[in-house]
C-alpha cells in the first residue's frame, strides 16, 4: 500500500532586528552567506566574488 502525500503549510514572518542587535544580526546573516558560498563555489569563484563586490560598492 502506498503512502498518501501530505501537503505542509508554513507561515515564517521574520521581524526586522531592532537597533541595540543590528550588529550581531549582520553578523550572523554574513555567516550564513559565508558558509553557502564555500559549500557551492570554488576559491577563486570566492576571490572573484569579492573583487566584484568591491568594485561594485566603493565608498
């Protein structure tokens, strides 16, 4: 007998961080970007990544 599929329903509300934890909130999401880059690009596709974002947002 086969399984029957469930169809899941989610709702994810993400509150923006408040001032006093803006700095470990950008830290956090900086991690989390980090850690998907290494997983799917090679380290010069990382160095180039990083060349292009500076080029891109001088200040």
């Amino acid at each position: 007998m086969g399984r029957k599929s469930r169809e899941y329903e989610f709702n994810i509300t993400v509150n923006p961080p408040t001032e006093e934890n803006r700095e470990a909130y950008d830290l956090r999401v900086g991690k989390a970007a980090a850690k998907i880059l290494t997983e799917i690009l090679t380290i010069d596709q990382i160095d180039e990544f990083i060349e292009a974002y500076k080029r891109e947002h001088k200040r």
